[in-house]
C-alpha cells in the first residue's frame, strides 16, 4: 500500500489520564495504576479518556468507506466538491499513482495480475480523461464525483478515543479485514509503538494482547 501516509497528530497527554483514571482511589495517579485498571481490570470506560487524533492521507475512497463505518469517533474527510480536479491537471503528467491507490498483486497469477494492471490502467486513464473533458466544460464537481472509483486517493483526519480504537484494531487488523484496511490498521499500531507521547498507550495495548 505505497503512498498511504500515516499520522498521529495528538494523544491525550498520559498526566491528564492518569489523573482521570485515579479519581476513585485513595493513591497518587500513576501509568501502573492506569496500565493496571484499564489493561489488567477491563474498566474500559477510562479508555475513553485516551482521545487520539490520527490523519490518514492518500488511502483509497475504498479504504474511507470501510473505516467510516466505525461510528464511535469523529472523521473529517476530504471534499470532492472542493478538491476535485486540481490533482487530476497537477498530477496527470506526473504518475496515476499519486491519484489512485494500486493493490499489491503478489497474491495473484502472473496472468491475473497482467489482466488486473491491464484493466486498472485502461480505468484511470478513461477517469482521468473524463474528469479533464468535464472540467473543461465546466460541468460542476457534484456530478464529475459520479464518474469516480473507490480506488481515488482522499484523506481524512479521524479522532477516536482508546476504547473504540481497541475494537478497531481487534477487527481490522484481523486476517478477514479486507487488506487495505488491514493495512492501515497495522501501520496505526505500529506508530503507538514508536511514537514517545504515545508509549503509555502501547503498554496497555501490549497488557491487553492487542
Ligand atoms: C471482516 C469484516 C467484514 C465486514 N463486512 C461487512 C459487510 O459485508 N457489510 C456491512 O455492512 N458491514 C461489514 N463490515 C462492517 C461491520 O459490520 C461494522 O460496521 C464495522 O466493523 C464497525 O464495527 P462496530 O460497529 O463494532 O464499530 P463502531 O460503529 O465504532 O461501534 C463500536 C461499538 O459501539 C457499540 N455500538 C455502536 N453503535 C451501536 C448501536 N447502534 N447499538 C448498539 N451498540 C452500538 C457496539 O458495541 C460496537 O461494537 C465488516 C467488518 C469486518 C471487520
């Protein structure tokens, strides 16, 4: 899934939920107290006092309709009507890679992947045209978006708080979740891994195996 950016732009900060997660106990707050009541005793409502707010750039319009099903959180997506065709004259020259995301095809044959390439190219090229014809004339981007595929690159910022989050991973970084969700799913997951800000939030992800 080349090109698919992902980024942790807040997390709320481990003091605030530490403090949140002591109220009820007669003892400083701490990450063991939090890592403790959340990860080992399952009160996930304070999980909830973990907001983090995630953008996920140049995924698939694919992608954002399966990641908008998860209702418990707040997304801010990207707008046809506002955006569309600017990538289209910028990028055209450059590569129908910056517009559209193209599966990895190492999972098929040699003669599916030619016909699959072959098709996808034929695709982005007629869309590519159709949209630069269209805007040309003039014709207004809400009907431009009915000639677009799911495989359009868009982006969106997305704010989840860490109970929810949880439910996200456990269903999409599972081997049924379609791959390109998977994808993003495993590269969140690994950003909690690596980011400082975020380390509070990896310990408890590790106690409660996800
Ligand atoms: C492998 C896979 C295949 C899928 N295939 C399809 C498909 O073919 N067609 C399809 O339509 N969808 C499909 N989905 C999407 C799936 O049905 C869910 O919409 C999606 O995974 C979001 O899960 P969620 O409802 O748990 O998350 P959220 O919407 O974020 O909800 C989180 C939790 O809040 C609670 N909750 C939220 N809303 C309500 C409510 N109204 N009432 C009661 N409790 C609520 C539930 O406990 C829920 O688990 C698929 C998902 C996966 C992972």
């Amino acid at each position: 899934m080349k090109r698919i950016e992902i980024i942790l732009k807040h997390v709320a900060p481990e003091f605030v939920v530490n403090e949140a997660v002591g109220m009820p106990y007669a003892m400083p707050p701490s990450s063991e107290l939090t890592s403790k009541v959340i990860g080992i005793k399952k009160h996930l409502s304070c999980a909830e006092h973990i907001v983090m707010n995630w953008h996920i750039i140049g995924a698939s319009r694919l992608e954002l309709q399966e990641h908008m099903r998860h209702r418990i959180a707040s997304p801010t997506v990207e707008s046809t009507r506002y955006t569309l065709g600017k990538d289209f004259l910028r990028d055209y020259a450059i590569n129908t890679e910056d517009l559209f995301v193209t599966p990895d095809l190492s999972n098929l044959s040699v003669e599916q992947a030619a016909i699959f390439s072959a098709h996808m190219a034929f695709i982005t090229n007629r869309v590519i045209t159709a949209v630069t014809q269209c805007k040309a004339k003039k014709i207004p981007n809400d009907y431009i978006k009915y000639l677009l595929p799911e495989s359009l690159r868009t982006s969106f910022s997305w704010t989840i708080n860490l109970r929810s989050f949880i439910n996200f991973l456990q269903l999409r970084t599972d081997k049924n979740a379609h791959f390109e969700i998977r994808h993003v799913a495993n590269e969140m997951r690994k950003v909690l891994k690596e980011n400082s800000a975020a380390k509070y939030v990896d310990e408890i992800l590790k106690e409660m195996g996800v």
